[in-house]
C-alpha cells in the first residue's frame, strides 16, 4: 500500500492503528534511501472536527514542531505525517533490569525534550500517553504522536499534561515511590497534581531541582529504604499535622458562628430595668398618654398629687 502525496510517495511498512475515526500506518519514504520511520495517521468520520483541520494547518505553517512533518487532505481525510521512532516502550523497557541510573537518565531526556520541543497541549497530551513514549537503549526517551484522543484538542491544558507526566514518574520510579526513599521524590510528583503550573518552563525548574538531589543522594549512597518505624512515624507526623489544620479551621468556624448567634439573638430586658421611654415616674404611652408609675412620696399633699395627675401647676 501506498500514500501519496504531491511531493512524497509513502510505502506503508505495518498498520499500527484502525478504528471509525482514525487510522494510522508506519511507513517509509520511497523516494529516499534514508532508513527513517514515518507515523502516517488520517482522522476521519467523527474524529475529523471542524477544530482539527486549522489547528494542524496551522502548526504546518508555523514549522514549529520538529517530529511534525506534514499535512494534507485526501478523500475527505486529514493525514498528518510524524516522525516514527522504533524504540520499546515505557512498559516494555520496565520489564527488563533498569537501574535508578539509567532511570534518572530517561527521565532528564523525558524532560529536556520537552522544553526544546515546546509542543501545543493537546500533542503533548498524547505525547506523554505510555504507548508513544519509547526510550533507546542509552536511555534517551523520544516521543511518538499516536493519537489516540481527538476529541480532547480543545480540553486539554497544563493541568492534563501534568497529571501525564506524573504518572510517568510513578511508572519509572514505582519502586523508590513505593519505598519512600526520597522525600524529593514524592514531593514532585504530588506537585505535579498539585501545584498550578504555568508552563513547562516552571515544570523543569522544579524537576531540576529534584534531579539533583537524586543524583547527590545516590552518589553519596543515601538512596535506601527508610525502615518501617521511620515511615509509620512520618506518616502519623504527616496525620498530626493534618488534625491540627483540621481543628484550627474547626475553631476559627465556631467563633465565627458564635458571633453570629450574639448578632441575631434578640436580647432580653432585665427585670426592674427603667426603659428609655420612662421619664421620671412617668411611663411615656404610644399616642402620647402618660400614667403615673408611683405613689405620692412621704409627706406629699394629695392635693399635689392630684393637681399632677391632671396636668396643672400648683404654683
């Protein structure tokens, strides 16, 4: 079979993908005695949406993208053309004796691709999917564009590549992870799940970081299993510290609670408690009526009494 192209005639070598919405060969060029591999996908049917064709259109033009070669419509198709790199796989390579070395070594590759590559979210997306990525046997990672969800060219951001990459870290190092030999170690990954990063750039500077202190504690031979009392210990640091954020938050609510009790409470009148519409011993009414509240004091006339029940001046 073959796929042609105004300026390129590709010889299919295998399929490597096919379903309603794609299909994917690994192909030759005939046209060069050049022994490279070519990943040669067309999209069609429902995985041809109206954003594809102007985004790889685009990335065409710009030539930004050193592994994207090519693209062209054929037959209401759109073929992209990538470079192929015929490596073994993640899980393939984890299968065999890998050293912590070695390991570090793919994972700065891994990274270092990365920034030169500079790749739009979504190819970086699928970039990082654990069947394109293939790692060489001196270690160096390269990245095949397989891909395996159009539909996610508009969904994907930073945060999905580095939920990705994270899990590619846990895949090459699932050992030191699950042994907690570095605390570095740990701390980047949940980062990654963590921490919103701006690009790859703030991504790599951490990396940098944490792949130093990888290398400084392996050579110094501090890369070993912490014994089980030391993990049991900084894990119930760890719950320590999550209880008391837990109760500090528990009473900064209950103060704020209480105080908004005190506000809406209505509040009662104590008994015996001259209110301010009593002047005197005259208790003021709605609609301006006043009663005397008490008895004529020792040695009050009557006549005084009643002359101020009435309203008159004695004088």
């Amino acid at each position: 079979m073959v796929i042609q192209t105004i300026s390129k005639t590709y010889k299919v070598i295998r399929t490597l993908s096919g379903s309603s919405q794609t299909e994917a060969y690994l192909c030759r060029d005939n046209q060069t005695v050049l022994d490279e591999r070519y990943l040669v996908q067309g999209l069609t049917g429902s995985g041809l949406s109206r954003e594809i064709v102007p985004y790889f259109m685009e990335l065409s033009s710009r030539r930004e993208t050193g592994d994207f070669l090519d693209c062209f419509t054929n037959k209401g198709s759109l073929w992209l053309v990538f470079r192929y790199f015929e490596y073994k796989t993640l899980d393939e390579k984890m299968e065999e004796p890998f050293l912590l070395a070695e390991r570090l070594e793919a994972s700065r590759t891994l990274m270092e691709r990365m920034i030169a590559q500079n790749l739009p979210h979504y190819l970086q997306f699928e970039a990082l999917n654990p069947d394109n990525l293939t790692i060489s046997d001196a270690c160096e990672v390269f990245y095949n564009y397989l891909l395996w969800e159009p539909e996610l060219l508009n969904a994907c951001g930073m945060d999905e590549v580095c939920e990705r990459l994270a899990k590619f870290f846990e895949r090459l190092f699932a050992m030191e992870l699950e042994e907690e030999i570095s605390d570095e170690l740990t701390g980047f990954v949940n980062g990654l799940r963590e921490k919103r990063y701006p690009g790859y750039i703030a991504v790599y500077r951490d990396y940098r970081e944490l792949y130093d202190a990888m290398v400084k504690q392996q050579r110094e031979g501090r890369l070993r299993p912490k014994g089980w009392l030391i993990r049991m210990w900084e894990k119930f640091k760890l719950f320590l510290k999550k209880l008391w954020r837990f109760l500090y938050v528990a009473l900064i609510a209950g103060l704020v609670i209480y105080l908004i009790y005190l506000y809406v409470k209505p509040k009662d009148i104590p008994a015996g408690r001259i209110e301010f519409d009593q002047i005197g011993t005259l208790n003021l009414k709605k609609g301006g009526e006043e009663k005397e509240t008490q008895e004529p004091v020792a040695g009050q006339s009557t006549f005084y009494a009643e002359t101020m029940e009435n309203g008159d001046n004695p004088e």
